[in-house]
C-alpha cells in the first residue's frame, strides 16, 4: 500500500490545492496500512482502520477526509496503469 500512495502522491496529489492534506493523510495511511497489500483491503480491515483513526482521538470528520484519499489513490493507480483494479473503499 505504501508504494501506491507514495506514487499517487509523487505523480499527482504534489501538484493538486490540497496537496498537504494529501501527503498528510498519505503519511498516515501508510503508517495505519503497513505491510498490508492491496488485496487485503477487504470490508473488515477498512473498519479496523476506522476504529483504529477513531481510537486515536481523530474526529469522525477528519477521518473520513483521511480515508477519501485511499480510494483517489487507488483509482489514480488503475488509470495509471499500475494496478488492473481496486478494491472497493467504503467511507
């Protein structure tokens, strides 16, 4: 995962208005996500990860806004190529 969202940020989130908040989130989603794989972004590791920006003492709405930019970055992936398809991210 960590791959993905450094190269969702490198090639395109750096050049957007809200490209802090991008490489903010991306940095924790990368933490949050580690070693997990595309694949293992099933219905119930997306609620853990939830819980887990909850329990941290993160706002609903901040969470929510965290968790947004996953399924940007994986469908900036698919259009780029880099993955043939992605996983369903519900908010």
């Amino acid at each position: 995962m960590e791959w993905i969202l450094t190269r969702y940020y490198h090639g395109h989130a750096h050049a957007i208005a809200s490209s802090e908040f991008a490489r903010i989130a991306i940095r924790i989603l990368s933490f949050a996500l580690e070693g997990k794989h595309v694949a293992e972004l099933s219905p119930s590791v997306q609620r853990q990860l939830v819980a887990d920006l909850l329990a941290s003492g993160k706002s609903p709405g901040y969470v929510r806004r965290i968790v947004g930019v996953l399924p940007t970055a994986l469908n900036w992936a698919v259009a780029e190529g880099e993955l043939t398809m992605a996983p369903i991210i519900r908010l």
